[in-house]
C-alpha cells in the first residue's frame, strides 16, 4: 500500500503562523489508503449479510434435536425433514434417547430434565402423566409410551436418569450408577464442542453484564479524568495509592476464586470431571499467575519512581492550561468510547454468526440432521479479524488526531485569551483531508497485530505437542512484535501531530516526527516517562476496579444460576473480555492528557526551531511552559551527565534557557539546514 497525495501538499512551514482552521493551505493525503479501506468494508458488509443471514446463534446457545428443531425457540420447516418446524418455545433442554451412546442417540427437547430415575416403560409413561415432562419422541402419544421400543434411536429412552441442564444438555446426576465407558462417552460428548463456540456463548449469556460493567468502566474513568484536570495533585498522589490497593486486591481475588473453583472440583469423583470445568480453572491460575508478577513489577517500579510525583504534578498542570481552553475536549472520549462500543457490539455478533453459520444436513448413519458449517467460514473469521484490528486503531488514529489538532490549535494561536474551542473545525479538518492518512497509520499497526493473533492460534494448535525449542521460539516471536506494535504506536502518534501541524501526508509525517524525537531524546524521556506512567497507572486503577466489581457480579449468578442453562462455562473469558474493554476505554480517556502532553512538547519543539524569539518572529509558547520543559530537562540532565556529554558530543542535546538565547541570534533557515544536515 503506498503513500500519495490527491493534491500537491505545502511544505509545511507556513502552516506554523496559520491557524488550523484555514484547512485551504492542506491537501487530502493518502488517498489510496482510503480507498483500499472502503473496499475493505464492502467485503466486510458481505461477510456480515452472509453471517447474519446463515447463522443462528441461539442454536449454540440452546442446542437443538435430531430434527434440526432449536430447543426454546420456534423453529421453520426444514425441507425433506420430518417433524422439523416445530414450536419449542416451551422445551428449553435437549434430552437423549440413550446416554450411554449420546453422540449417535436420538435427541428431543424437553420442557425440563427429569429429576428422577425411571428404568421401565410404565414408570416413563406414569413420570409423564404427573409432571407434563414427555421424554419420548414427539409424536408418540403418552397412552402409547409402553408399547414403544426403547433404545438408541427411540422412540423412547431406554434409561432416564436424574439429571440436571449443563450446557442446555440433560446430564445424569448420578453418574456413578454407569459403566466407567459410559461416562467416557457423555465427557467426550461434552468436550467435543469448540472452545470459541462455548467462550461465544458464554459472551452471549453475559452479554448485558458486560455492557454494564464497561459502562461502570467509562464511568469511573471519566470521573479520575475531570480530577485530574481539577486538583492534580491530589489525585496523581491517589492513583498512586489506589493503583497499588487495586493491584493487589484484584490478584487476590483472583487467587481466591481459583482455590475454591479448584476445591470444588477436587471434590468431584474423577469420572465427573469434565475438561471444560479444569480449562475454567486453568484460565484462572494463568490469570492469577500472570497478576501476581504484574503487581510485583508494578510495586518496584512505583517505589523507584515516588520522587516524581512532584513532576508529573507540574507536567499535568501544564497540559490542563491548554485543556482549560478547550473544556469540551474532555467529552471527546464520550463520543469516541460510544463508536468503539457500537462497532465492538457489531464485531461481536458477526463472530458469534459466523460461528453459528451452517446449512441443515442429514447425517448417513443415523438420519438426524446435523449443522455443518461451510469450509470458507474459517477464512471469513480472520477476514473479519483484521477488519477488526484495523477499524480499531483506526477509530482511536482518528480520536488521537482531533485532540492534536486542537491543541496544536491552542498553541500556535497568538491571543489564547479570545481562544475559541476548534473541536469542530479539527473534526472538519480530518474529515476532508487526512482519513487516508489515519487509515494507513492504523494498517501498519494491524500489520503486527495479525501475525500476533496468528501466533497464538498456532500456539493453540500445537498445545501439548510442541517441544520446549518451539514454545520458546513462538514465545520470544510473540514478545517481539508486541514490542514493535509499541514502538510503531509511539511512532503513530507523534506522526499524527505532525500532520495536524504541517498537513503532510503519513510517511513523510512520521519520518519529521522520528527525527524531532531521536533530536530530542533527553526531553521526551524526561516529560514522557513520568507522564505515561501515571496515565497507565490511572488506567491499571480503571481495569482493577471494574474487574473487582465483575469477579463478585459474575461469581454471585453463577452461584445463583448454577442449575440453570444460564450459568457461564469459562466466566473467566468474560472476564478478560470486560477487563480488554475497561482498559480500552480508560485509554480512550486519558489519551486527551496523554496526546496534549506529546502535542505540546512536539510544538515547543517546532516552535524553537522555527522562531528565535525576536520581534519578528516571537515564540508562540508561553513562559511558564519554556520555564517548565527547560527545568525538566535541567533535572533529568543533572542525573546523567556522562549521558549529557555523549550526546554533546554527538550533536544531540536538550534547548536549555541559554541556548535559546543563542538561537535568537541565528535565523530560522540556518537551524532547518543544520537539522536537514544532522
């Protein structure tokens, strides 16, 4: 995919003494980008149509007969197929004939699970007759039901057995009274679905769960944002504390549900043991594993780092004056979290359809329908991936590259006191001239992000096959394209301010930026570091929080829903998903600190190299940020200074006070040809 420009863009140095809102100095950039993302989505709609139109999600949900009939739903006539088309409105469970044999048994869907055994035909026909519970198939009478054969294929069970609903399936309770072989099969029957199709329909059952606990998560990070903007000091010192507090009770509480979900399952006779009950506990020790080392990292790394809180106070006291400006920039995140959720829904009930998708077929050996989906289902599952990697990042390119608008604005506007908020015009700005450019930014981001998921489908392929040397290989793979989809989104977004301030197309924006940060090395590691951190801190103490909150909603119903068809299978993947979205959104938040931050020190940059202070040209900056970054980087200089005289030596150093006052004395174009000459 390669960069162009559908005009002929401006160089960008006059872009500096213009306001934004002059949009007819810009060209539309990256056009192309664009319009390979467009065709993109009409493939993506395609996808979609066929999904929704093919797949039936309350079938994975529900399960269904032998007749193709979805149990708890009213069903159409399936052509050439005997008693399909029935009402089961009223039948929410499947029931087999023989549950010695359950994958080759008739099956039929019952009003509720038989909570007693009955091992002859008169005890079947008397158990119907008091509850209304018929266990034989549909169109048997209940008069009839001892003169009916019993077995494998009907038309009534050879056993029924107490039972109870596990995954909207009749299971015998009392599994003890079968044959070990017997056991093996109805275990084997149980594991052989998916692990997609039961995580999908766990997503599916918590569905309104998880949209209320991202709900408490935007609610909670807009509330750490507005204090933020409001008494800094205060709560910088409070996330520090409550990101600790968090941490720490979240991995216990992790803990804790492992040792009692391990516990119960111990406790199960070993034939009772199913493998999606021990993935579940797996899933959790992985979880509690992996936060047990977060938090120790995150504890040393705030102890070496609690002599900055000053810092950071002083460093979001000068990103709140330009906010301060521009109040409404703070609802930014409103709009964009509603986007994420409504496209996030959307990706969701697609993968779910796609999953659900297949065509009614009679299998040979027994004459009961069955679902197979299509082979070119598993293509459209990583089609619609990386449609979904790359509208994301898309999505938050877009809302990184309004907020450095406006903040570019804000700085390079002379009398900020008749300031008028520009969210609108940066939107404008955005539409008309750089989508392409945000399109291409967010491709190269889905570059590394699909090789990622490729990874780990991998991994999950070859699980418990692979030798050491290949899970090494595949993990030190894993870890560094995470690195480099870091690297490039760090990249993205100083690219994305450069376009605001000078209109240039990607490439050569992120080209300008890569040199404006490696001139600047020393000030983007003293400002960015202290910065970043307590952002990602704000951000651990969002997803804490909502993970708190979800551990104890999501353990209490399945408790109370445990005998039901409702309980969750993998409630730890539901988990993962909420805290996936606690995080998204807490960074959706506070990347209006974050961007205005990188966007102000980008801006000072360009404006000393640009302006040398005289009367005709004068800084656009205001005293307290110079005092503020020359400070900063005299703190940072101090601490290092065998790192200070390597890039002296290099030509690399810091705009301390001083060398400002020599660079008043040189024109702009003599400082732009040393840079070029660097």
């Amino acid at each position: 995919m390669a960069c162009g420009d559908c005009n002929a863009e401006n160089d960008g140095e006059d872009m500096i003494d213009a306001p934004l809102r002059q949009g007819e100095k810009r060209g539309c950039t990256d056009c192309i980008c664009c319009l390979v993302f467009i065709v993109f989505w009409i493939g993506m709609i395609v996808i979609a149509g066929y999904s929704l139109a093919y797949g039936n999600v309350l079938r994975l949900v529900y399960g269904y007969d032998s007749y193709g009939n979805v149990c708890s739903q009213k069903n159409e006539k399936i052509e050439n197929i005997t008693q399909s088309g029935m009402d089961m409105s009223d039948r929410p469970f499947v029931f087999f004939m023989d549950i010695k044999n359950p994958t080759d048994s008739l099956e039929i869907c019952v009003s509720q699970c038989p909570n007693k055994t009955l091992l002859t035909s008169t005890d079947i026909q008397s158990y119907a007759k008091e509850t209304d519970i018929l266990l034989c198939n549909y169109h048997v009478a209940v008069d009839d039901y001892t003169e009916q054969e019993r077995g494998l294929t009907g038309p009534c069970p050879a056993v029924v057995m107490d039972s109870q609903p596990i995954l909207s399936r009749c299971i015998p309770n009392d599994v003890q009274t079968l044959a070990e072989a017997q056991i093996s099969d109805i275990v084997d029957f149980l594991n052989a679905s998916e692990f997609i199709s039961k995580a999908l329909m766990d997503l599916y059952v918590a569905r309104w769960w998880i949209l209320g606990l991202c709900l408490i998560s935007m609610v909670v990070a807009f509330i750490i944002m507005i204090l933020l903007h409001i008494i800094a000091q205060v709560i910088v010192w409070l996330i520090y504390v409550l990101s600790i507090v968090g941490s720490i009770a979240g991995t216990i509480a992790l803990w804790v549900t492992y040792y009692y979900k391990k516990q119960a399952y111990e406790e199960l006779p070993s034939h009772q043991q199913l493998v999606l009950d021990a993935d579940n506990i797996k899933t959790f020790l992985i979880f509690s594993i992996c936060a047990t080392v977060f938090t120790v990292i995150l504890l040393l790394v705030i102890l070496v780092m609690r002599k900055r809180i000053a810092f950071a106070v002083e460093l979001f006291h000068q990103a709140g004056k330009s906010l301060s400006a521009m109040p409404l920039l703070l609802l930014l995140p409103f709009w964009t979290f509603i986007t994420l959720l409504v496209f996030f829904v959307y990706v969701a009930a697609v993968f779910v359809a796609i999953a659900a998708t297949g065509e009614a077929m009679l299998v040979e050996k027994t004459g009961f329908v069955t679902y197979d989906p299509p082979k070119m289902v598993r293509y459209f599952w990583w089609y619609h991936l990386i449609g979904f990697f790359w509208t994301m990042e898309f999505i938050l390119a877009c809302h990184q590259f309004v907020i450095a608008a406006c903040v570019v604005s804000w700085y390079f506007t002379r009398n900020k006191k008749s300031f008028d908020s520009p969210i609108i015009n940066s939107m404008g700005v955005l539409m008309r001239y750089h989508l392409g450019s945000m399109v291409f930014g967010a491709f190269i981001i889905t570059l590394v992000k699909v090789p990622r998921a490729i990874l780990l489908y991998i991994q999950a392929k070859l699980k418990g096959r692979e030798g050491s040397l290949a899970q090494f290989i595949l993990r030190c793979l894993s870890c560094c394209l995470w690195c480099l989809e870091k690297i490039l989104k760090f990249i993205n977004a100083h690219a994305y301010i450069v376009i605001a301030i000078e209109g240039r197309s990607f490439c050569p924006a992120a080209r300008r930026a890569l040199n404006c940060l490696i001139s600047n090395a020393l000030r983007v590691a003293a400002i960015n570091c202290v910065g970043d951190f307590i952002l990602f801190l704000g951000k651990l103490l969002v997803v804490s929080i909502t993970a708190l909150i979800g551990v104890a909603v999501l353990g209490a119903r399945e408790r109370m829903y445990s005998e039901t068809n409702q309980s969750y299978t993998f409630y730890g993947i539901t988990l993962a998903i909420v805290g996936v979205y606690a995080y998204a959104i807490a960074s959706c938040f506070f990347l209006v600190y974050e961007m205005a931050v990188d966007t102000l020190l980008l801006c000072f940059c360009e404006d000393i190299r640009t302006n040398d202070g005289s009367e005709d040209k004068p800084y656009f900056m205001e005293s307290g940020l110079m005092e503020f970054v020359s400070n900063s980087t005299k703190k940072l200089n101090s601490r290092s200074k065998r790192r200070r005289k390597d890039d002296e030596a290099d030509g690399v150093g810091v705009v301390t006070p001083d060398e400002v006052v020599e660079l008043k004395s040189q024109p702009a174009e003599v400082t732009e040809e040393k840079e070029e000459q660097e």
